[in-house]
C-alpha cells in the first residue's frame, strides 16, 4: 500500500485488526503513517496491510502519538523452551543470525540438514504464538510431531499445538498450517500470531500464498527452503514477506563438515530411438515455424508464457503449444533411457535407489517394466506410507516417483538417485539431490546419475539445472564432485 497521507481529525488514535488490515481511526497526527491509504469507507480514517503493523506501531510510539493498540489478539501462550533438540554449530549460527536481525528473515539450508530444528528453536526463542505454514499435509504432520514431542512450557507441561488443514480445524499457542489452509483463514486468525514460520518459503511468493504474508500482523517472521530462488524471479517479493537472508550454507559445506554425503553427478547421454527423432524434429520444427510466425521470437521463459496465454484465443498458437509439449514428451520419455536405466539397476543391485521423472506416464512405465513400488500426487496417503516404510527397512530397493517426492515428504535415506526427467529448475535438481545427502556408513558418497535424450531440449535445461548447482544457487556452496560427461 501507498505512503502516508495528511491528518485526520482530533481525538485518541485507534489502531485496529480488521480481515486482514489494520485500520487507524480518529485523532491528529496521522500525516506520514508509513504504508498506509484512505480508508474510503471511513472520513479521517486509515488502513495498511496487516504485515504494516509492528512498523505502524513503531511510528505512532516514535512520534510521542496516544494511540489505543487493539490490533493483536495473541493467543494465550506461556515462555517456551525445547527439550531433547540439540543444536548443531550450524544450526545454533543460523539461529544467532536470525536473532541478530530481529526475529526476521530466512535460513537457506540443503534438505535434510535440519531445518525444522531451526524452526522449533526460533519458535521457543520467540516465546510467543507461533503460525507454522506449510506446503503439505505430511509436513503438517511431521511438524506437529515434532513440536509435540520437543517443545515445553517453562513450567514443564507440553505446549499445545494445534492443526489447520487436512480436516483439523484447531488454533492453539503454536499452529501448524497448510499453505492453502493458512491462506482460507488469514483474514480470519491475521493477528492472533508474533511469530509465523513459513517452511519452503519459496512458495510464499506465488500468487494468492503471498496475502498469507500480508495479512498477518507477525513481527517475528522465519523463512526456511533448501532453495530460495524461482524461475519466475517472484522470489524478489521474499525479503518483504519474510525477510531476506540471514544465513546460507550448502551441500559441500555441510558434507565437509561430516553434517551430510558427499555426492557425485554423472551425466549419460542417450540417442532416441529413429522412429522418436523423426517425429521429436517434426514437432519441433512445427514449434519453433509457430514462435516465428507468431512474432514470439526464440523460446524463452517470457515467450513461452506469452505463447500459453496466447492459445485461449489462437488456434495457431495452440497449435505451436502442443507440437511443443509433443516434443518434449518425446525426449522426456525415450526407450532408450529406460535401457539405460536397465543397466544401472542391475550394476547398483543393493543400492537403495529412488528414480525421479517428470511425469506420471514414465513413473507407471517403470513401474510396470521393473517391477518396483512407486509414488505419485495421486497415491493414497496409506500405500505411500507404506511404500516409504517398506524402502525404510529395505523391502523395497527401489522407488520410482515424479516430483511428489521433491519436497514435503519424508523420505528414507538412499544411496543412488536416477534423474530420467526434470526442469531446467536448480530447485528441483537441489531438492532432488538432499533426498541422497544423509551421512552414509564409513563416509560413503552418494551418487546421482542423470540422463539426457541428446539433441533435445533437455540437454539446455540439464545444463541450466548444472549452472544452478555450480552457483549454489538456492543452495549455497558448490555442486560436488561432477563425474566426467
């Protein structure tokens, strides 16, 4: 919202929650209130989002100004402090650093270094009400779980923790959220928090997550992701969500450390079959004559978006759409990469193996061919517990999945990962790599092997991904050991 404007009228200034905002009512002395407009409804009157609140606050007590403060309504909650979490060095300088820049700001770790620990630590720093968004209903769980069994009153009674999502309706000193749960009733709970912890907070900027962050009347606010940066560039939005970064490390930093494996990348590529290069150069062909024609110019993210908004209303436009995707379906999805695949499953028998894919039709074909348990959106939460349980102790070796597995879920530790498929994204590819970085027995590496259908698409996106890592983008630090091409 916009700068200040003149004052209102006379009287004792009242500042107030309302859906989402805070409103300033009545007295002298509103001129300059930071981030706040008219209120059209009320003469005099002012409003801001709700995330203006403590900087509002701040204003009106710098200024000298009799305010009536009836914005927060906190849920009652006692002094908090952890019991059984032990901070690692890392842990205990990101929490440091988020102190230092007042509770505000966001911890960038690789997955499974241990970030809900941070989280769990902040919320017991914080010592009041606590929000905790996130992406999933198994996060949701794991959270609640965790808080449940680590967090306690200063008196020594368990702190309630209470559910918004997947059914659970319940707000209590410390909630954990969905994100869309958390989004439905923002307007609704905004100012009942001082602390909110958003978990991959790289989601938070995306449109309609993002009123989460702005409704909230929290001071206090913690970011946690293995991987801040978007392709879209909406994580620019970030630092005024949630703060920006207050401590990063990456992969190697923490497999130097003993903390998680040392891993390596090898890239194979593999030809596509004639009959799928015939008809993979067609469509691409088809692809590129329609960006041309349709002054779109070279591909491009910008172009693409334009070419998608584009085939609502023009046919050809649609059609340049689906010769595209036809070709990338092709490469994504070659025989000869589940040749390949054939081979490296049967050199790593023994190896506890996860395969991830882009999409769900590779998943059932590998599935089916190899004979091995496997994970989609679409599988019921009980046989995905089971599936993750039976690759736990080793009845299953290996799991095939498309991106559900990326984040959001807890999963066993395993020795090798496949890439058949993915986005240029650096986020996915470091995602999917922290699935493999628990320390292994006797210092053991893990290993990543990727395969690219050469003369495709994919090879620039595998190449985008490998930048990504090699800049530590998201991730901090380097991008291992990369086994020659």
């Amino acid at each position: 919202m916009g700068a200040g404007v003149p004052d209102g009228g006379e009287g004792r200034i009242v500042l107030e929650y309302e859906r989402g905002t805070v409103r300033l009512l009545g007295g002298g002395g509103l001129r300059g209130v930071p981030h706040a407009e008219p209120d059209g409804r009320e003469g005099g009157a002012l409003r801001a989002y709700g995330m203006h609140y403590a900087e509002i606050a701040a204003h009106l007590e710098g200024r000298g100004l009799d305010f009536e403060d009836r914005a927060r309504d906190l849920v009652p909650s006692p002094p908090m402090r952890t019991e059984g979490l032990s901070l690692r060095g890392y842990q205990r300088r990101a929490l440091a650093a988020w102190a230092r820049a007042s509770m505000r700001g966001c911890v960038v770790l690789p997955t499974g270094a241990g970030k809900t620990a941070v989280g769990m630590a902040a919320v017991a720093r914080a010592g009041a009400a606590a929000l905790v968004v996130v992406p999933t209903i198994d996060l949701m769980e794991q959270w609640a779980a965790s808080l449940s069994g680590h967090l306690r009153a200063d008196g020594g009674g368990a702190v309630g923790v209470g559910r918004l999502g997947g059914g659970d309706a319940e707000v209590r000193a410390v909630t954990v959220a969905t994100y869309d749960s958390a989004y439905a009733r923002a307007a609704a709970i905004g100012n009942r928090f001082a602390l909110a912890v958003f978990d991959e907070v790289h989601h938070l900027p995306a449109r309609g997550y993002r009123s989460i962050a702005e409704q909230l009347t929290a001071p206090y606010r913690l970011g946690l992701t293995a991987t801040l940066e978007r392709e879209d560039g909406l994580h620019s939005l970030v630092p005024a969500l949630a703060g920006g970064v207050v401590f990063r490390m990456g992969p190697r930093e923490l497999a130097g450390g003993g903390y998680l494996a040392d891993y390596t990348i090898d890239r194979r590529r593999v030809d596509l079959t004639p009959a799928e290069r015939s008809e993979h150069d067609r469509c691409r062909s088809a692809f590129l004559s329609g960006m041309r024609e349709l002054g779109l110019g070279a591909p491009s993210m910008g172009s693409l978006r334009r070419l998608i908004m584009m085939s609502n209303r023009s046919r050809a436009a649609r059609e340049a759409l689906l010769a595209r995707n036809r070709a990338a379906e092709i490469a994504l999805n070659s025989s000869a990469k589940v040749e390949e695949l054939r081979g490296i499953l049967a050199g790593n028998a023994g190896a506890r193996t996860i395969v991830f894919t882009q999409n769900n039709r590779m998943v059932r074909r590998i599935s089916d061919e190899f004979l091995v348990p496997s994970i989609t959106h679409r599988t019921p939460r009980p046989e995905r517990r089971e599936v993750l349980d039976g690759f736990r102790s080793g009845r299953y070796g290996v799991v095939a999945t498309s991106k559900v597995l990326d984040e959001g879920v807890d999963v066993p530790d395993a020795q090798l990962g496949v890439v058949l498929s993915g986005t240029g994204s650096g986020r996915e590819m470091i995602q999917r790599l922290g699935r493999l970085l628990r320390p292994k027995p006797g210092g053991a590496a893990a290993t990543i092997i990727e395969i690219v259908s050469r003369r495709t698409g994919e090879t620039s996106a595998s190449s985008r991904r490998m930048s990504a890592l090699a800049r530590g983008e998201g991730g901090g630090g380097g991008a291992g050991r990369r086994a020659p091409a």
